[in-house]
C-alpha cells in the first residue's frame, strides 16, 4: 500500500471537520493557499517568538547550571 493510500485510508474514517483540519494543515504546510487575502508561507512575514527587552544578571552565565536542580524539580517534582 502506497503512502497516499495509507491517507487516504486513515481520513476516509475521520469525521468531517477532523478531514477539513487535516486538509487545512497540509495546506498550511506546503504553503497553498485559496484566498488572497491569505498569503502564502513562503511569502509571509517571519514572526520571532521570545524576543524581548530585559537584562540578565552580569553573573547568570555563572549560575545559569545551578538552576538545574529547581527546573527539574519544577518539571518532575524531584531533583536530578
């Protein structure tokens, strides 16, 4: 069985809307687009996502790894 069959096969069991999101997703992500309002991926504008003005402290480098055993026991709720 051919990739495209495997697919084709998989969304012919999918409700509608889940056909219609998957439809919109490789879309999306191939860069099509239907509507000129909408402008293709390649085209649009790259937003950066973090970028923010603050100041770290002149030692953070320093302590930066001491900080380890506090995310991890944020994360799994105990310490590496």
């Amino acid at each position: 069985m051919t990739l495209v069959q495997q697919a084709t096969t998989m969304m012919e069991k999918l409700p509608v809307r889940s056909q219609q999101i998957v439809v919109d997703l490789l879309k999306m992500l191939s860069g099509i687009s239907e509507s000129p309002d909408m402008p293709n991926a390649h085209e649009a504008g790259f937003k950066r996502t973090g970028k923010s003005d603050f100041a770290l402290p002149a030692d953070f480098d320093e302590h930066f790894d001491d900080l380890n055993d506090e995310i991890a026991t944020m994360f799994m709720g105990e310490s590496l």
